[in-house]
C-alpha cells in the first residue's frame, strides 16, 4: 500500500489554492472591482464601477470551440459511458472550468451497473498528481457546501464544506459534516478523480489559466480608463464657464440656471460697462479612447484575439481564410487545449470501464484509442468544394486513404 498524504494535507492544499481560482472567477463574471490609484476622483464618482466582459471572452474564445466528438478505436465502450452522462454537458463543464481555472475534474462513481461521471470546477478538487499517466494517486474534492458565509483576508467567501470525498487507489470514503460516513471499494488502479488539466507543463503539472496575471492587469486598467472618462463625460457635457467685470453687488443666477440656460441676461453698469462671458475648452475623450484602444490591443496580443472581438470596429476579414488566418493564434491554442483535454477524457473513461467491469484492466489497453473533436473552424459551402476537389486528386493517387474519420476531422461532416 502506498504511503498516502492525507485528506487534511488535501484539505490545507484546496484551501491555499482556492482563493486564486474564486479571483479568477470574479474576472470572469465581471464581479470584480479594479483598484483606483488616483486621489483626484471626485468624492459623488467614488462609488462608480464598471464591468468589462474581455476575460470571459477570452476563456469562451477557446473553450466554446472545443467540442468533444468521442473515440475512435474504441474497443472498451468509453464513448457509450460517456454518452449515458449527458456528454455534451458533461465536456463542455469540464472544459469551461479548466480554461477558467488551469485545471478542472472528473468525479468517477457507479449507481447500479452504470457508471457516472461528474465534473467539478478547480476550486473545488485537488490531489497528488502521477506524472506519467496523469491521473491522481490520492485526491480531494468538496462534492457540497453550505450557505454560510466567511469572508477572509483575501477577500474572498467561503462555504462550509458538508459533504467531501477522499480518494485513493484502493477506495472512496465519503465524509458528511467532517465525519466518515461511507466507503466505497475501488477496483480502478488509480484514484477516482481524474484531473482535466489547460496546458501543464514540468513547473506547473495542474495548467495555467487562460485568464493570465497579465490578462487581469490589463482589464483592471481598461476599467479604470473607462472609469475616468465617466468622469470626464460631466465636464464635456457641461463646459466650465468664468464672467469677467461682473458688478459685485449684481444679482448672479445660480450654477444650476447658469449651467443649463440657454439665455443670460447682463445689463450694463451705471457706467456703461458690462461683464464678459467666455469658456473654458471643452473637455476631449479622444485620449480615453485611444488609451482604451491601446489597452484593448494589448488585451487581443495576449490572447490572441482581434480588436473586432473586443468590440472595436476595423477593416473585416472578408472571407473564411482570412478569417482564420486574423485568428491563428487562437487556433494554436485551441489546437495545444484539444490535446491536453484528450489525455482527461480518456483517463476518465478508462477508470469508468474500470468500475463498470468491476476488473483492474491495465492501462495499456487503451493506447489505441483517441479522442476526437468538431473542426475548430466550421468549413463554408467553397471551402468545402476545395476540399471536395483536393480529396479526389488524392484518393486518384492514394486509393481509400480518406476514410469516414478523416473526412469528419477535416470538414465536421
């Protein structure tokens, strides 16, 4: 029996990471508050917030084109499990979360002679991870929380955990408002929480998250531009005006009537004088703007997305190539996450036929197998009939090399 941490040391892991994926949570849902650096904001304007939704673009950017297909070579049944679990949903929570978090979950269990699948976000599931299969050889997970409410240091609010699952190579255990309340044996080699993880690598084995340190750096500074020329927008409506030679004992209307008048009236003084009306330049937001644009395009270098994303109108790509070629960065990406989700997908499926078959297959037995996903780029009516006359040059000199799968991975069909 392997030495195994524990589910308190789990638990202390969970608790430490949590934090970081609510913060990134709260970019995603436009909850979060940017910080003001500057005192001169007037003290009715301090209140004011504003929501920016580029974060949450950028992580749907990739994971609402990621869609699971299911397996090919499939002798052990992984795509009937994964359909009897709802796996249109069931993937796209998965991968949602992985993108947002750096590393999303899949909960492996059995009612009856079917097995189940469940996924669970990255704030709510950690463990030991095997470097070569990656899947976990102990894991943690908070399956329900409660309503109450703590806030801590960070800022951020808590749940009471009451129901958690402890994981292991040889069994599940079920704790119920801190207790033990059930064991489950596990027939699988490793742990039933299997880890769906967005680009790991030897430094960081659980990912990174789409929505960088940088991505939220340049959000907080695009709100805080945004904040300014709210400000600012009272002044242009209402340009600042002075009066010159004004008689001191002359009876002046007040800012209100003077601001919003269309006609004032000044009469001449005993001595013919009479005072001089002028104003101040009007306040520009061309400066908020362009500063706005400029941060929108650091935003769109960092994620690979375009400034017509992010809702700035320039010069549209006009056909489907140019399209994909404005979005090769992303394609990239989408491309390197379809890879590292595969490796989830596959590891719960083979624990799933695992527990189905109440045997400890091993894992070799599905080196053959591999997940298969929609186009990222959907192919138009001409596309299509490129890739209908290219296919036909090819199978004149390569008889049957296109089969069904291929044709489906090339054009969705």
């Amino acid at each position: 029996m392997p030495e195994y941490k524990g589910i308190e040391y789990l638990r202390n892991k969970l608790r430490c990471k949590r934090p970081r994926v609510l913060a990134r949570y709260r970019y995603y849902d436009m909850k979060h508050t940017a910080r003001d650096l500057s005192n001169v904001i007037p003290e009715q304007f301090k209140g004011l917030r504003s929501a920016l939704g580029w974060c949450a673009k950028a992580a749907d950017s990739i994971s609402d084109r990621i869609v699971f297909e299911g397996f090919s070579n499939d002798g052990m049944g992984l795509g009937e499990i994964y359909d009897l679990n709802s796996k249109d949903v069931l993937t796209d929570s998965a991968v949602s979360s992985a993108v947002v978090t750096s590393c999303s979950f899949i909960y492996v269990s059995i009612a009856g002679d079917t097995p189940r699948l469940q996924a669970i976000d990255g704030g709510n599931a950690t463990g030991i991870l095997d470097p070569v299969t990656h899947m976990l050889t102990e894991g943690y997970a908070v399956l329900e929380r409660d309503s109450s409410v703590v806030k801590t240091s960070g800022g951020n609010y808590f749940g009471k955990p009451t129901v958690e699952a402890y994981f292991t190579a040889e069994e599940t255990q079920i704790y119920r408002a801190g207790k033990l309340a059930e064991r489950y044996p596990n027939p699988a080699p490793y742990a039933l929480l299997v880890p769906v993880i967005h680009r790991p690598d030897p430094i960081r084995p659980f990912g990174r998250s789409r929505i960088s340190r940088a991505c939220m750096d340049l959000v907080d500074a695009a709100m805080r531009t945004l904040k300014r020329s709210e400000v600012s927008a009272e002044f242009y409506s209402f340009p600042q005006k002075y009066l010159l030679g004004l008689d001191p004992e002359a009876e002046m209307p007040d800012k209100w009537e003077a601001t919003i008048s269309s006609f004032l009236r000044f009469d001449k003084d005993s001595e013919g004088e009479h005072p001089v009306l002028g104003q101040f330049q009007q306040q520009s937001m061309t400066p908020f703007n362009e500063q706005l644009k400029t941060i929108a395009s650091m935003f769109a270098g960092e994620t690979g997305l375009t400034l017509d994303d992010l809702g700035f109108s320039t010069a549209n790509p006009t056909t489907p190539e140019a399209i994909r070629a404005s979005h090769e960065t992303l394609r990239l990406a989408a491309r390197k996450a379809q890879r590292d989700f595969a490796v989830g997908f596959l590891n719960a499926g083979y624990l799933a036929a695992c527990l189905r078959d109440n045997h400890e297959y091993d894992r070799s037995i599905i080196y053959q197998t591999k997940v298969m996903y929609e186009p990222l780029f959907e192919p138009d009516a001409g596309q299509l009939s490129g890739i209908g006359d290219a296919v036909n040059k090819i199978q004149q000199s390569f008889p049957d090399y296109f089969d069904e799968e291929k044709l489906h991975s090339l054009t969705g069909l």
